[in-house]
C-alpha cells in the first residue's frame, strides 16, 4: 500500500482526527474524501478533482439566517452513512405544475417530500385559509422553503423561534390577524403530515412538538430540535468534567450551590453526527448501492450506482502500518453538478490526548 495509490486525482483528499467511539475508546480517524461522476443507468466515474474537505459548515447565504449548504467533514466517528442530496424539484414533461412528489430511494430507504407552490395564509376571523398554490417549474429543495420560521407578531414582547426549522415557513402561534394574514406556507412537506388551516396555529409557544417535522433532502442544522438536545459530553472526558464541576462549585454562592450540583450535563448522543434528513441517515452502506430519484431531473427520473469503489487506508502511529475497516460516513449527493462525494473512515486505537505531544510519527496510505 502506498499513499495515493490507485487514485485517479494527483492529490488525496484525506485527513487524520483525533475522536471517540461511544464505548470512549479514543481513536485517530483517517477521513478520505472522493468525487465521482453520476452516470444516468450506470456506476459512478471518478471525476478529474475531489471536492475538498470541508473543515467547516457552509450555510447557503448568512449563516444566522440560512440553512447548511454542506456540513463540516470533521467527524471523528459517525454511526451511520448520511445520504444528503442538494438540488432541485422538477414539474414533470417541463409543464408548470401546482405540486410534485420528489423522491429519492437507496436500496429499500425511500424518502418522499410533496413539494407544493407558492401559497399564502389568509385571516378570516374563523379558521384560517390557504390560498391555491402557484404553479412551478422548479424548486429550490432547501429548509427554507420548509415548515418552520418565527412568529414575532402573536406576543410582541416573545418573539418565537420555531425550535425544528427556524429558517423555514408557516410557523404561527396565535390566529390573529398580524400572524396569520399573508404567512407564507411551505414548499416542502411530508405527504403524510401535511400542514392543514386547522393546524397552522400552535396555540402556544409550548405546543410547537405538535406541528409539522420540516422536510428537505439536505443537511439538519446542529442547533435544531432534536439534533441539539442530543449533544453532550463524550463518554472518556465524563471524568474530567466531573473534577472540573467539582471544582466550580467551591466558588458558587451557596444559595445556588446545590441547584448546580444537582444539574447535570447528558452523555453524548452520537445519532448527534449525522446530519442527514428525517429518514436518510442509513446503515451503513457499501458504496454500490443503487439510488433512484424521482422529479429531482428535468427528465424526471435518473437512477445510478454509487460506484463501488472502496479505498484501503492504513495509519502508522509509531507501531507499524495498521489497515483499520473502512466505513462510509457520508454520501453527498449534487445532483445540479451531477456529482456525488463519498467521504470514508478507518480509525486505530491511540493512547489518548495526552499522549499526542509524543506521537513520533504519523503516516496515512491510502489505496
């Protein structure tokens, strides 16, 4: 094995990161992204270039007010492959149409979103209205155009994020005038919990979890419900944050002193690093899997392979070549570009943190 070999690009695109598994092993993750071609009815080719690995989030405009146009590659150790597509709805045979069913299928994972056009609330005094949806060429499948977004018109003083999507549309708390009359509705939305005039308002603030899940192909936020409240501390710095809260808590007034101590950081959820939409953070796939989609071309339907092609990754730490399993974490799909970037990973056991200072060598083969 030798590094770079087989590659089609001159230049790897590959990275090593310190992580954990959920047991609190501490491993080095050798991350090796590729680019491959979509072919209509074939496997995928290797495009000239690899996309570059993304250290970071990349929001699609401002990232206060903005969905994740590609989520960062720098995860240690995912539990599952995320299937993430970017792209367009299409109105079938190229004639306008109100709504479209998008869908994409890998092996037997089917995800379904009926993508809807342009509509507005109305207020009425009674139950709200929708206005007849716009008809459409083609649609931007982004969390924007999902449910979600804030109402800051039912309570002036408590302008409210809606927790799943707050970049989306239709969020409405109150059915008052000044929240409800002309509120854009989504685009995007599950054929089986579809947004109703009964059910555009919430009531109260506390009530969101009743309203619709937002729906996209793309990338769930990290701050979003319930990604967020899947975060916490990782299994082998437990300890270190016990001694640390140990210590806080000497220098809190003792009025607060035992709600402090009794209040607790969770353990890290690791479903956390997939990033995937509802329904598209799989087991982990092989890299040949079939995928079909459906009025997500201009042609309608376009099926290909993933192209099968699994690289050997070796890491020396000091110890001698080691040749870890290697997994899929990622498959991004650009279906605009007609292009697909998998990202791989092979993780060796290394004595932790502290024992990185004296790490003498560090060598990754990719094959």
């Amino acid at each position: 094995m030798s590094a770079g070999a087989g590659s089609t690009p001159s230049k790897v695109q590959k990275i090593v990161l310190p992580g954990q598994t959920p047991d609190g092993q501490y491993v080095l993750s050798a991350l090796v992204k590729r680019t491959y071609d979509i072919v209509p009815g074939a496997s995928c080719f290797r495009a000239a270039a690899d996309a570059k690995i993304v250290p970071g989030d990349k929001h699609w405009d401002d990232p206060m007010n903005s969905s994740v146009r590609f989520e960062s590659d720098f995860v240690p150790w995912k539990i599952a492959t995320d299937v993430v597509l970017n792209g367009k709805a299409y109105a079938p045979h190229g004639r306008p149409a109100e709504a479209v069913t998008a869908a994409i299928q890998i092996g037997p994972a089917l995800k379904q979103i009926l993508v809807i056009g342009d509509r507005l609330a109305r207020f009425t005094g009674g139950l709200p209205s929708f206005t007849d949806p716009g008809r459409f060429l083609e649609m931007d499948l982004r969390y924007e155009r999902a449910y979600g977004g804030a109402d800051i018109y039912s309570d002036r003083k408590l302008p409210c994020l809606y927790a799943r999507n707050p970049v989306g549309k239709g969020f409405a708390i109150r059915n008052v005038r000044e929240a409800v009359d002309e509120l854009e509705l989504p685009n995007l939305e599950d054929p089986g919990d579809l947004l109703t005039p009964a059910r555009l308002c919430c009531g109260h603030f506390m009530h969101w979890e009743e309203q619709p899940l937002p729906q996209s192909f793309g990338w769930f936020g990290k701050p979003w419900q319930p990604r967020a409240s899947l975060a916490g501390v990782l299994p082998a710095d437990r300890k270190t944050e016990q001694e640390l809260r140990a210590l806080y808590a000497q220098v809190i007034p003792p009025a607060q002193r035992a709600l402090y101590t009794q209040t607790t950081l969770p353990d890290m959820n690791f479903v956390f690093f997939n990033g995937a939409s509802q329904g598209l953070a799989l087991p982990f796939l092989q890299g040949d899997e079939l995928i079909k989609t459906f009025n997500l071309t201009p042609d309608g339907r376009l099926d290909f392979s993933l192209p099968g092609d699994r690289p050997r990754i070796g890491l020396d730490i000091g110890e001698g070549v080691q040749e870890p399993d290697v997994f899929l974490q990622t498959v991004m799909i650009r279906l605009e570009e007609k292009q697909v970037d998998l990202v791989w990973r092979g993780a060796v056991p290394y004595r932790g943190p502290d024992w990185l200072p004296e790490m003498r060598k560090l060598e990754v083969l990719i094959q």
